[in-house]
C-alpha cells in the first residue's frame, strides 16, 4: 500500500546518471497536506557554482513541481491477482518555473500545488516530485529540452 508505507520511498531519484543533489546542493522543504489536498515547495535561492550546477552545460533551465497520485494495489484472494484499489484518479497538477538562463542567480520561492476532484479517503497516495530541466533556444519563442540532462526527484508520498 503506498497510502500506508509512503515515506519509505521519499527521496527516490528516478535519475542514475545525474542525481538531484548533484544538480542542486540543498534541501527542498516540502510539505504535502492529504485532507486539503494541497503541496508546497520551498525553492531555495539559487547560486549557480555554489548550490546549483548544470555539468551539461546547457544554456537554459527550469524546474517542474508535480503533484498526483497513486493507486494501492490490493490482492484479491478469490480471484488470485493484484487489482488497483481506486479505479480512477484525478489528473496530476503540474507546475513549471519560467526558463531563465542557469547562470542567473534567482531569489527563493514557495510553489503551491493542488489537486482537483480528490476524495480524502481514496485508497492512493499522492506523489510530490520535483524535476530540474535544461534547455537550448531553437528560437525566440522556442525552447527545446534537452533530452538526459537534468533530474527528477520523489519529494513527498502522502
């Protein structure tokens, strides 16, 4: 049950190649609330060299705030397999920070999040990640991400 025994996967990078702490050198504060359905997340100011570091060298970065959630899943003895205990799930809220160039020294601040059309007493958990993404210009207008050079981090199960 991830609703049950959440903690123990907090902190799990979905990245071998570059850990999150690799890129960014201090701990994110982060809270999730169940009954409100709602995160937070502090970002630390960030000093690119001293506790932000892009070894890719890509010229553009952001960073994404996800917030969703995650069926338990349950064995059904009678039938002798696993089944999703909630059939169905809201969608994901997801926040991204503007792309600014990674050396630009950026002030701290706190990212909300909220989940829509959430029961308390779903039998899931809600997972709180965070990401970090570089990026090149293609154009004035566009960006394009580049592909295994950032991370992503499980902050929170609630």
């Amino acid at each position: 049950r991830l609703s049950g025994g959440g903690p123990v996967l907090e902190g799990f990078s979905f990245d071998r190649s570059t850990p999150f702490e690799a890129v960014l050198r201090h701990p994110l504060h982060a809270t999730v609330d169940r009954q409100a359905v709602t995160a937070r997340v502090e970002l630390p100011e960030l000093l690119p060299g001293i506790n932000f570091f892009n070894a890719t060298g890509q010229p553009l970065c952001r960073f994404t705030f996800i917030l969703g959630a995650a069926s338990d899943v349950l064995f059904q003895e009678d039938l002798q397999l696993f089944r999703l205990a909630a059939e169905t799930l809201p969608r994901p809220c997801i926040i991204k920070t503007d792309w600014l160039p990674w050396q630009e020294q950026r002030e701290a601040t706190t990212i909300h999040l909220h989940l829509q059309n959430w029961q308390a007493d779903t039998p899931a958990a809600l997972l709180l990640s965070a990401g970090i993404e570089f990026g090149v210009p293609v154009s004035n207008h566009v960006i394009q991400y580049a592909k295994r050079t950032g991370s992503t981090k499980l902050l929170r199960v609630g």
